[in-house]
C-alpha cells in the first residue's frame, strides 16, 4: 500500500451552471475557506473525477458531495455509503463524465486507497440551466455543513489505524 497523503478527502462533484447539480461545488468553496490542516484537503472536482485520480489515490477517505435524486422532497440529506452503492445500481445514476465509482475502483488498483468512500448528497430541485441553487436547496446547506462533526470522527479513527 502506497502512503497515505491525506486522511481526508473532501471532494465536491457537479456543474455549477446547471443550478442544484453544482451543490457539491457550493460546499467546497464554503469548507476551503477553513483551516483543516494538510492531512484533510477539501477540492472542486466538477464533472470530472478522472482528472483528480492522483489525489484519489492517495487518500485514506474519499467524502463526496453532490446532487443526489433520491427520491425526497429538495433540500433532503442523504449518506449513502459503498455498501449502498453494491446493494443497488440505481441510487444514484452519474451525470458525470467518468463514473465516481470507476475512479474509485482504478484508483484501489493503483494504490489500495481509498479505504473507504461515502457520499452526502442533497435532493435537487432545479437542475435548468441557472448558476444560483434553488432557494430550499442552498437553506440545506447549513445542516450539511453541521455533518463534518461526522467527518472528524472519522480523521480520528484514520489516525488511529493509519501511520505515516
């Protein structure tokens, strides 16, 4: 297994012109603005998670944040886990380029990590053509944002299996 560059990764999917789709975005610019220390880096992704392999590869815990239809009314939180995504293929469909789940699995070829990847997802309202999240989705934000209490817990269980 190749060292572990971040305990970490915070990685933020979607398109910012096509409105609730670019929530995971949204949330990245608010979590860069604090200090997280190196071993926790929060990154845009986009569309495009191939590109970001290296860092993918390199990190003990992949978190994903994206626009997630799952069915609820808009503004509903979602954490699925990799267990979700090997129970049912329709949780979640990729608008993607190249498939989350693809990176994830060439990355483990390349490196062994991530360990482990979860996804919080916000139900969208809007996915038109509009740069601003719809007003329900962007009031969301706030409870998702009080979930990286979730997030250092697990930093702390990585520490405590991992060393450098």
């Amino acid at each position: 297994m190749n060292k572990i560059k971040y305990n970490i990764l915070i990685i933020g999917l979607g398109n910012l012109i096509m409105s609730d789709d670019g929530v995971g975005i949204h949330v990245i610019k608010k979590l860069q603005q604090e200090n997280f220390g190196e071993r926790i880096l929060a990154l845009e992704v986009g569309t495009s998670p191939l590109y970001y392999l290296e860092e993918i590869s390199k990190a003990a815990k992949v978190i994903v944040i994206d626009a997630v239809k799952g069915g609820e009314k808009p503004g509903s939180i979602y954490r699925l886990t990799e267990e979700d995504f090997k129970s049912s293929q329709n949780i979640i469909r990729d608008f993607h380029e190249y498939s989350l789940l693809n990176v994830i699995k060439l990355a483990r070829e390349i490196t062994g990590l991530p360990v482990n990847f979860m996804v919080y997802g916000i139900e969208p309202k809007n996915l038109n053509l509009d740069q601003k999240l719809s007003k329900i989705v962007s009031k969301s934000l706030p409870n998702l944002l009080k979930l990286r209490t979730n997030w250092a817990d697990a930093q702390s269980s990585i520490n405590q299996n991992f060393t450098d």
